[in-house]
C-alpha cells in the first residue's frame, strides 16, 4: 500500500471514530486508535507515524520487538502486545512493550511483572475477557475476573487499566448488541471497584461503531488503515 494511502486510511478510520463517538455523544478523543500493524513492513508503521499516528498493536513477539528496535528514534511511539502470550515469550515483552492487553493467566502476569525493568514504568495491562464464552478463544470468564483483578492489582510493575474483549465474529445485530451491552456493564462495574480502570479495548475494522456505541475507549483496526495482510 502506498503511504499516501495509508494517511488517507488513517483519515477515513478517524472520521469513522468521529462519527461513531458524536452519535453516541461523546467526544472523538475519548477514543484511543491503535494501528494493527502485525506482518505490516516497518514503512508502513512510519508511514502512519508521519500521518500522526502513535499507538501500534502486534501479535507477535519477535516481530514486534524487531520492529520496536528499528524504530526506536521516534520517541513517542506507544506499542501494545495484543497476541495470545507465551510464558517463554514474556521477558522481551516486558521490556519493549508498553501495553499488554491480552492478560488471561497469573502465571504470565506475574513473570511480565517480574522481569518488566525497574527503571522503566509500569507496564500497562488489559485483561483479556472472553465474553461470549467461546471455547476456542482466549480470555478469561467472567466468573474468574474479580479475583484475576485482586491478583493483578498486587503486581507493582503492572498497571491494570482495563479490559480488552474481542466478541464473537459475525453475529446478527441483536446478538452482537447484547454481546457489547454485557461488555460495556462489566467494564462500568470494574470502573466502580477500581479508580485506575479507564480503558475498554472493543472493536476492530467492522464493528468499531457499534464498540463505541457501547462505551469503548480503545479501538483495533489494522485491514481499514494498512490493507490486508500478506
């Protein structure tokens, strides 16, 4: 893709986030874009940095940490780990990343939290809800998040900010309003609960209005702003 392309996707994917956030009434910056820049070359990621963007998503570990050591001269690059993790893959991890925010198991919260560099800050964590029950998707139930939350919470290095969810794909429109409803009322009960939690990772390319429509803070798009994926 072309880079010029990608600053006109950028546009387009930021007027959509416009759109969706006065329909809902609420305003265009209470909701944060991460670039989904996963097997995306790294002329790519600079052509979006120079098109304003800041917070990039990658799934895999080598990749990003690759990509994170290329591009370390652009200083306020925000770079979020949002691929299932592996407890062998943690220490790069926790010390390139900023976000993580598919958390679903103590045992990597605790190693992320030990081996995340003192001088560096906190890592900022989502936990990962898997909200549909879906056997075949990663994520914790529901009935685990309460003490998951208490056990995050007593990791110094890790800030936990919120929640990420990824819904089940393609669902008639009721079902996926029920889905995001029962996604946006945990998240306001945990706001509750915990003063820190401020951020709702929900929506993707095709479901980003309806996300935000059901009070998401963080949306994931990587096909609408940098093509699919080779």
């Amino acid at each position: 893709m072309l880079h010029a392309t990608i600053a006109d996707q950028l546009i387009k994917v930021r007027a959509r986030i416009k759109h969706a956030s006065e329909k809902a009434n609420r305003s265009a910056t209470s909701v944060q874009l991460v670039a989904v820049s996963k097997t995306k070359p790294i002329n790519d990621i600079a052509a979006a940095y120079a098109a304003g963007q800041r917070h990039f998503g990658e799934n895999y570990v080598q990749e990003g940490v690759d990509k994170i050591q290329s591009l370390t001269h652009l200083k306020d690059i925000k770079w979020h780990f949002i691929g299932e993790l592996q407890s062998n893959k943690t220490r790069p991890v926790a010390e390139h990343f900023t976000w993580v925010q598919s958390l679903d198991r103590l045992r990597i919260a605790t190693r992320l939290n030990n081996q995340r560099p003192k001088h560096l800050p906190p890592l900022q964590v989502l936990i990962q809800l898997n909200i549909d029950n879906e056997p075949s998707k990663a994520g914790i139930s529901l009935a685990e998040l309460p003490e998951f939350v208490s056990a995050v919470n007593q990791l110094p290095q890790l800030e936990l900010r919120g929640l990420m969810v990824i819904p089940m794909a393609n669902p008639a429109p009721d079902k996926q309003a029920v889905s995001f409803r029962h996604c946006q009322q945990v998240f306001e009960d945990l706001q509750q609960q915990h003063a820190r939690i401020d951020t709702l990772s929900l929506g993707m390319s095709n479901d980003l209005e309806a996300a935000i429509q059901y009070g998401s803070t963080m949306v994931r798009v990587g096909t609408d702003i940098f093509g699919t994926r080779t």
